[in-house]
C-alpha cells in the first residue's frame, strides 16, 4: 500500500493525515501546535502513528502547508532579513522610491536600502537605458557596508524581458557572492511597485525560510520517515524543500488553499464555495473545476501590496478561539482570539475567557472539555452570539459569489461547529474530516508547471500559440515531478496586449499532475 502524510501547520492546531493511493484517509490527528515549529509537527507524527495501520516510515511522501512566512511578515518578525532593493529603470521611475507605501514597522525591520540604477525595458522592448555594470557593483558594495544580506532586482517590465535582471544575477554573485538575490520576474507579474515588492518581501524571507525547512526536515526525521519533503504552494501545487527555501512567499495563503483542496475532495464538489473556520479566522473561497479560483486583481500581505498569484479568498476574525464580549443588547465576536491557548484560557478549560467554542458547546453543538463549566451561559446570549456568527460568515459567501446562481457551501475547519448545521439561506455541506479538511488538502496537492508571458504570433495561428504554451507548461510539469501520463491543462487565459507591436499577446497556461512517488 502506498501512503503519504498531510501535515498543516497552523496558528491554532497542528493537524496530519496519513492517507492511501486512492485518496483514503487512514488515519488523522489534530494536535496544538508549540512556539517552536519541530516538536509541534512531531507530537502530531507520534500519534498520527499510534492511529495508523500502516507505520510511518512506509510513507513515500510528506507535504507540508505553514503559515510560518505569512505571520512572519504580518508581525514584523525580527527573523526577517536586512534586506536591500534595486531596481533598474532610471532615467524612469525614480518618482516612486521603493517601499513607499509600505508600514513603518516593516521598513524598520528590513531597513531602507534603495538603489534605482540604469536598465530596463519599454513596453515595447526597447531598452530605457544600457545596464551599467559599475553602477551595480557600486550599489553592491554599499549595501554590503550597510550589513544587508539579501537583495531583490527589479526591472521594468522584466516578465517580457528578463535578461537584465539575470545579467544583474550574475554581476551580484561575482563581486557580492554573500547576498542572497530574488528576481522579480520569477515571482510577480507586470506591474512595476507590486511585482518589486513581492520580490523585497520574498527576499526578506531567505534566512526564516533555511531555518523553517530545516526545522520540517528534523522533525520528519526524528519521526523516522526517510520520504522526501514538500511544501504546498498558494496554487494547491507542491514545491520540493529546496525550491521552497528560494520562493518562500510561494507558501502565502496556502492554508485556505489546502483547505478548499480538501473540502473539495471530502464532499465530491468541483465547483462550490468554501468556508473554513479555524481557531482564529474564518476563511471563505470558491472551487472551480477542482482548484481555488485565483485573485484577479493585487493582493494585500501584511500592508504590502502585491501581484504574485495568489487564490482569491476573503477572510474574518471569527473562529473557535476568537473571544466573545457583550455590552447591552450588542455582540461581538473577535477579531482577537485566545488561539493556542485555547486549553488554557477558555471556560471549557477552567480559563477565564468566553470565547466561541463555549458557545459552541453551551448550545449543544460539540462537545469538548468541561460542559458543565458553559451550562449556565444565558441562553439568550448563546443564541444572539450564534446568529451572528452565522450572519458573518454568510455575508462573507455573498461576497465571493459573482452571480445570483447558488452555489453549494462547503464546511471544514475544526472551528466550524459554531455556525451549527449551516449558514443562513444557503445549502451547506459538512463532509467527513472536515475538521482537518487544510491536512488532506496538504496530502492530494499535485505538481503544476506555469506558463505566464507575453509573446508575439509571429506567423503562427492563435491555437498554435496557446498549444506551444500547453506544451511548455506540461513539461515544466514534469521536470518539477509529476507523472507524465496524469498531467492536464487546468487553466488557459489569453488576453491581447493592444499597445505592443506585432499583435502580441499575453499567454497564462497552467498544468498540474499526480507526484511522481519513488518506490521504496
């Protein structure tokens, strides 16, 4: 029998899941997660295996979804790295200096290490300035004596046009090998400040990225299991450890990712939409053919905007651990939660916090800790704090609909309980393992190969074009592990680009297939 294990790591719970080839669940745990990342992910190992017929060192692979980078940036971690910004556009785009709209307290924690040098591209393709080698050498130099120890190029329009960007690459290893460089290019998409500034933000997270992996990779070990380590991605798509290390920012918003994966396998639906409470937040996306729908317009991380991909998916501060208060006929719920310490500081548990699960449990609608502690609740209270919950998450639903025709709501998360049987005026489902639902999300995740540029037919027909880009992207799929013959086209966008010569247009192609498992 061949087996893999789902693990997500989350603010609240650390859950795993051992699941078979035909995508079984055999086995599945849900553990609080630690401060530090290794033992959390172990203790949800040791008893995944105490529930498990089959013993982990069978498992062929390990997948991992973590917010680790997004909190990072959220909370202006002190882990993230002294990190420098160039950008090659001048005589251009000197208007707008880098990060200037960016949070104080994320500028202080990466530092204010801007150089705009010569370079880039017209829209066009013509150049709109020669690169000056000397001018990047300089810039290096300084940001050496600065103590920055990472950097992200940008240029314009680099996604038509990459080669300055990689010309910089290869200047910055030969006279500053200590600085690690992040290419826009490989990340973000046109726009010049949103692409740049995934690009800083990624870079920004090399060094919490080499401690993270490392810290996946001990635990897997310690664990015993000799499979090799993924991380999920924000397009439901893996990422082997060492990919991982170079695009942390790839990892962005894959716990709703995995999440919507999940419930979309649990319930059979390729197209609904999901809701997923956790302990902390509530978060609501839509399926479509199987796959989260992406975001089409920037993305906000932290105060930063961004264009990287990204799934479209809005979120409240509503969940099992978010704290309930009541002043006069008035409810609120969250947006603070007792998060881990939910064992600590609930009425459930002896605390002395009224949070949504002793909601929850007061109204009968689970049962965990102590209920006698939550049995003299008001009853009246319970049900107003109930009916707004439901009525916030519902708006939520309305908000990702982008038609009047209803769609089946999907629920999952360990947190869902608090909405009870379902959500006002919509047809929900709650499938089995919905409570760890992000787990086996994490476990089914396939491998993907992108196509996303802008070319010019050249003499070719509109469906050769798109089928070249099919091709390319099928066999980046492949390259990046998956199985040949299980590959499919998933997404397919062309929009014409009407400024640039030579009727050129902007191709977007995406194929994933089944992992590639080696026999043991």
């Amino acid at each position: 029998m061949t087996v893999r294990i789902g693990i997500d790591v989350g603010g609240t719970n650390t859950d795993a899941v051992m699941m078979n080839d035909r995508d079984q669940v055999l086995a599945a745990v849900k553990s609080p997660t630690t401060g530090d990342v290794t033992s959390g992910i172990v203790t949800a190992l040791k008893e995944l295996e105490a529930q498990s017929p089959a013993d982990l060192s069978t498992a062929r692979a390990v997948m991992i979804g973590t917010t680790h980078f997004t909190n990072a940036i959220v909370e202006a971690s002190p882990l993230l790295t002294p990190t420098g910004c160039l950008r090659l556009g001048l005589p251009a785009t000197a208007a707008v200096p880098p990060m200037a709209d960016w949070p104080e307290r994320l500028t202080r924690a990466l530092g204010a290490h801007h150089f705009l040098c010569h370079g880039g591209h017209e829209y066009d393709g013509r150049e709109i300035s020669p690169l000056d080698p000397d001018e990047i050498k300089r810039a290096a130099c300084a940001m050496l004596e600065r103590g920055v120890r990472a950097v992200a190029v940008t240029s314009v329009f680099s996604p038509a046009n990459r080669n300055m960007e990689e010309r910089v690459a290869e200047l910055l290893a030969a006279h500053a090998p200590e600085l690690r460089v992040t290419l826009s290019h490989e990340l973000g998409r046109i726009g010049l400040i949103e692409r740049e500034n995934a690009a800083i933000v990624n870079a920004s997270l090399g060094e919490l990225a080499d401690v993270t992996c490392d810290a996946f990779q001990t635990a897997v070990d310690q664990a015993g299991i000799g499979a090799p380590v993924y991380l999920s991605q924000n397009d439901g798509t893996l990422m082997d450890v060492e990919y991982a290390r170079r695009h942390p920012v790839a990892t962005f918003a894959s716990g709703p990712t995995n999440s919507m994966r999940g419930a979309a396998l649990l319930s059979g639906l390729r197209d609904c939409a999901v809701v997923d409470i956790g302990g902390t937040t509530s978060d609501v996306g839509m399926i479509v053919n199987g796959f989260p729908r992406p975001a089409g317009t920037e993305v906000d991380i932290g105060g930063v905007r961004t264009n990287f991909r990204m799934p479209d998916v809005v979120a409240t501060g509503i969940g099992g651990g978010s704290i309930v208060r009541a002043t006069g006929g008035a409810v609120r719920v969250g947006p603070d939660s007792v998060g881990y310490r939910l064992t600590d500081r609930a009425l459930l548990f002896g605390g002395d916090t009224l949070t949504a699960s002793d909601i929850a449990v007061a109204a009968g609608l689970v049962s965990f800790g102590n209920p006698a502690a939550v049995s003299g609740l008001d009853k009246d209270l319970v049900r107003r704090v109930l009916s707004h919950i439901a009525d916030e998450v519902a708006a939520l639903v309305d908000r990702m609909r982008t038609s009047s025709v209803p769609v089946p709501v999907v629920l999952v998360g360990g947190g869902s309980a608090i909405v009870g049987d379902g959500l006002p005026g919509l047809e929900t489902v709650r499938p089995r393992h919905y409570a760890v639902a992000n787990a086996i999300g994490a476990a089914i995740a396939q491998v993907g190969g992108e196509v996303d540029r802008v070319v010019s037919p050249e003499g070719r027909s509109r469906e050769q074009v798109l089928r070249q880009a099919e091709e390319e992207a099928t066999r980046k799929a492949v390259v990046a592990g998956a199985r040949a013959d299980t590959v499919r086209v998933v997404e397919r966008d062309e929009i014409p680009m009407a400024y640039l010569p030579g009727n050129a247009v902007r191709v977007r192609v995406k194929a994933v297939g089944e992992l590639l498992l080696e026999e043991k």
